[in-house]
C-alpha cells in the first residue's frame, strides 16, 4: 500500500494519500459480497487493474515535479510555474469514486484473467 506497493519520488507527497486510496479500494474488493477465498485471486486482479496505472502516472508525475524544481527539464523559467501547476492538476481533478463503481461492476460482472 502507498510507497510499499509502488515506490514514489517524494516530490509531490503523494505516498501517504495512495495508500488511504489503496486501502479504501482494496477494503472494497476484498470486502465485496461476491469475494470468497476462491475469488481472492479475482479481487486482487481487479484492484490491481484499476489501481496500477493510476499510481504509475502519480509516481511519473512526482519525479517529473523533482525534475522541473531542480530546473532538469528544458523548460522557460517564464513558463515553470504554470508547467508545474499543470503537473499537480491529476490531484485537483481525480476521484476515486470511478475506481470503486468498476470494481464492483466487475466483481459482480465480468470476468476478468488473473494471469
């Protein structure tokens, strides 16, 4: 969960709110009515699927914050902070209430290949 299950560059101090997020979705997979310890493998599929990519571009996100702060990226200094300001945008804009309304569409629903 947070910095144990996908490692981040601190620089936009996102560990501590991936891992509430993390164990909100997890509590809600592992939690559903349809798992069992047979499904077990199926919820944590589902997690992974809607979680995955959410915390990669989080974690590129945050070293991209490191980058343009140590002045890394070929950016105008006039331009530095609107870049930045738009590197943080992901944290005013997304919910995770998607994310849980999918995974129990799928966990109700559709199968979904835990290989």
């Amino acid at each position: 969960m947070g910095d144990a299950a996908h490692a981040m560059a601190p620089f936009q101090g996102s560990g501590a709110g991936q891992s509430i997020e993390d164990a909100y979705l997890l509590a809600t997979v592992l939690g559903h009515k349809s798992t069992t310890l047979e499904t077990v493998p199926k919820a944590l599929a589902i997690y992974d699927k809607l979680r995955r990519p959410f915390s990669s571009e989080v974690a590129r996100r945050s070293m991209r914050s490191g980058q343009l702060c140590a002045f890394q990226e070929d950016v105008p200094l006039h331009e530095l902070g609107d870049t930045i300001t738009k590197n943080w945008e992901w944290a005013w804009l997304t919910e995770l209430d998607d994310a849980l309304e999918e995974a129990v569409r799928l966990l109700e629903g559709s199968s979904i290949d835990v290989n």
